[in-house]
DNA sequence: ATTACTAGTAAGCGAGTAT
DNA sequence: TATACTCGCTTACTAGTAA
C-alpha cells in the first residue's frame, strides 16, 4: 500500500469511517489534508480501487465507509507502533497451514537438530514441521523478529554435509505449545515452520488451508 | 513530514533504533524497504536533513539512531491510531479562537445557568465563552459527540423567557481545564463553546486566529 | 565493500475544465 | 453546487558510476 493512500485512509478512519459512513466532498477533504480537490478526488479513487473503502456518490458529497480490508491495513500500522512502543513480549500471526515438501521431517528427524531441541527447548520434537503461510502484510513482523534474541540451535555436521544454525521461539499454535523455527540463513520468507512435542495435525485437527493463530514469546 | 518518509521512520523504528543505534548500510535498509540502494539512501539524507535521525557513517555500514524529534513524530503518529482503535474516553479536535457576538457572556451570567455549572461541573464559570471553529471535517466527529453521555444541564425559567438545557463535557484547551457546552436544540455548528473558570484568552494567552487543542472527556 | 552524485524515467500534483 | 478528466509541471525513483 502506498504510503500517502495510508495516511489518507488513516485520516477517514479518524474521522469515523470504520465505524459509520461518513459524509465528506472531495473539497472538504482536500482542505483537511491540505492539497487540492482534484487530489484528494483522485486519493479516493485510488482507495476504493484498492477496495480500501466504498463510497456512495450522491448528487452532492459521497458517502465514505472504510472496508474490512481498509480496517485490516490499519490495523496492521497499529501493531506496528504498539511493537515500538509497547514493551511486548509477544507476536501475534494467524495464517493457513500448508503443506511443506517433507523437508522439515528430514530436518527434525536428524539428530543433532533434534538432541538440541530436547536440550534447550525441553521437549522432543515431533518428526515434521507444520508449515503456516502468513499474510504477507504480516512479514514486518517476521522480519521483527528476525532482530530478537532467539533460542539458538548451532550448525553441524554429519559425515555427508552440513546443517545449518537456526533460530527458535517458544510459541503457541492455536494454544498448543511448541515452538517456530527460523533458519539463519534463509532469503525473505512468508512461511512458519512450527515444531511441537505432539502431532498438531491430529491434536488440534487442522488441515492445509485452515487459518491457526500463532503466538510467539520473545 | 512526508508519509514516505514517516514509513521509514516507522521501519528503522522497529529495527529498535529509537532505544540504540543500529548498525544497517543502505543496501540491507533498501532490501527491507524492497527498494533500491539509491533511494534508500536518500531517505537516509533526507531523515538526517529533517534532523529525525542521527548518523555515524563509518568506513562500511553506518550507525543509526532516532532522534527525539523523530520519536516524536511517531509518537503523535501512534497516539492518532490509538484515537481510531482503541475505545477511547477522549476525542481531539484542533481548531481556531474566534469571537462571539457576546451571546456567551449573556447566557453563563444567567444564574440558572451559573449555579448549575458550579454544581455539576464543580466550577464558577468565568462570564462568557470561548468560542473555536473547528475544521468543516472534524464535523462528523462532532455528531459522533451528541451521542455519548453527556452532563445535563437542565433548562430553566426567568420572568422573561426560557433557557433551553445544554450538554457538557469535561475538556481541556491547550491544557487548560474547563468544559464545552452544547446547545441541546441547535443546529449543525462548527463553533465549540467553551466555559473555564478562568479568562482563558489571557491565562493561555491566545487571541483570535489562534490554533488551539481541544480534548474532551467522555 | 560502502555512500551518494548525476541524469534520465516514472509517478504524483494541481490548474483548467468537462460533466 | 459536485466529481473527475487532461495535461504541463514537479517530485521521486533507479541505473550508472564516482569516491
């Protein structure tokens, strides 16, 4: 989302528009953001192009109501600033479970992984990641987290390659304990690997493309 | 401040630069903002320029850090998303001093009026009101007003005529106490009136065309 | 490696104006 | 009154490259 459509949108939702339909012309709206008329009309085309808001046009005025999608995109901004400000010791994601290819079973089923997460996780890990896509208006979080002290998991070697260091977070799945697993070295992701003592998929009884909420514990 | 540039901000912000410096080169800042080096290094200037920043540029990278002006801003930036999600016990508007015709003075010297602000208000009202515009927009949040809880000031009776009641709530002005009072049986108006127990043209020394800030309580 | 200048291109803006 | 189009001007972006 462009930066200047955020704050427009953030101004209609000060002005109530999540809440109710507000009444509002491209002039009066212009005057408050101080630009001119033709901008602000062309700020709200772009806006309900990007299906941020509805409007109603009427023979004077036009009705403006923010959408689901125009709160989301706020919201996410929120959080943002809560995060700077806040001191949280949590993160909260939901995604949708799908399906890796296998990899994290390869992975956890290998020992000097899996005596590590025993050791400094205190659980052994069930052969298998389940994998959640975040949104992707979720990955500055993701990319939060990356700068947080984490459980470390330290690199390896077994006679044929080597494994690299990974980063873990004590974290929940839908309120099942466990824990997510970033690797170090890993290009720009929008997937959550979460391990757990307990074979999620039966336990909480999801499937791939179910959304689950995730918490992590800095 | 440019929304741009606020987003950048917000960014380096979460990378924790408002609590150290931190340690990024333009590249990785460009590769986060998933834009080029070039630019990203002009927000650099330009953040630095607007004295939102500071920089040590060493011999690779460069140490960032948020400046109090820069924390600020996004401090007001926070507090507005506040205002939008949280379910807030205060409502801002900004506006500008302007004058009556002296109706004010009339109506607040009515004992009727008089006795029952020192009643439920708690304070003696200094004769008069002072009157602020607000901006034509912040008008839907005034309609968003008349439908909290308001204190009741009843209408009363002389020998000549009747005063019709009116609705308070606690305020503030430029940190100054008092109340706004609103005419229960009035028109739309973008006129805030408001009643202190002091002169407040003189205790905070405005004068017509004067921005001021209005907070009410609910 | 790094920052940041120059220059050409793309995007955003607002005056004029049609509807 | 409105909204929103065209079009010339300004601002922002990035490739190339110097330092």
């Amino acid at each position: 989302m462009k930066p200047y459509l955020l704050q427009i949108l953030k101004e209609l939702a000060l002005l109530g528009a999540t809440k109710n339909r507000v009444e509002i012309s491209s002039l009066e709206l212009a005057k408050q953001l101080e630009t001119s008329q033709q901008t602000a009309s062309r700020y709200l085309l772009e806006l309900d192009k990007d299906g941020m808001i509805t409007r109603e046009l009427g023979i004077k005025k036009q009705l403006i109501r923010i959408t689901g999608k125009g709160e989301e995109a706020l919201q996410e901004e929120y959080l943002q600033y809560q995060q700077i400000f806040e001191l949280t010791n949590k993160i909260r994601f939901t995604g949708k479970v799908v399906s890796g290819m296998g990899e994290g079973r390869y992975y956890t089923e290998q020992s000097g992984y899996a005596d590590q997460f025993k050791e400094r996780l205190g659980f052994v890990a069930f052969p298998g990641t389940l994998n959640v896509e975040i949104r992707h208006i979720e990955k500055n979080k993701l990319r939060l987290l990356k700068n947080y002290n984490a459980i470390q998991i330290d690199e390896f070697e077994t006679d044929n390659r080597t494994f690299g260091g990974v980063k873990c977070f004590r974290a929940t799945i839908n309120n099942a304990d466990g824990a997510i697993v970033l690797p170090l070295r890993s290009h720009y992701s929008n997937i959550l690997e979460f391990i757990s003592p307990h074979f999620l998929r039966e336990k909480l009884n999801i499937k791939d493309g179910d959304n689950v909420k995730i918490m992590i514990y800095l």
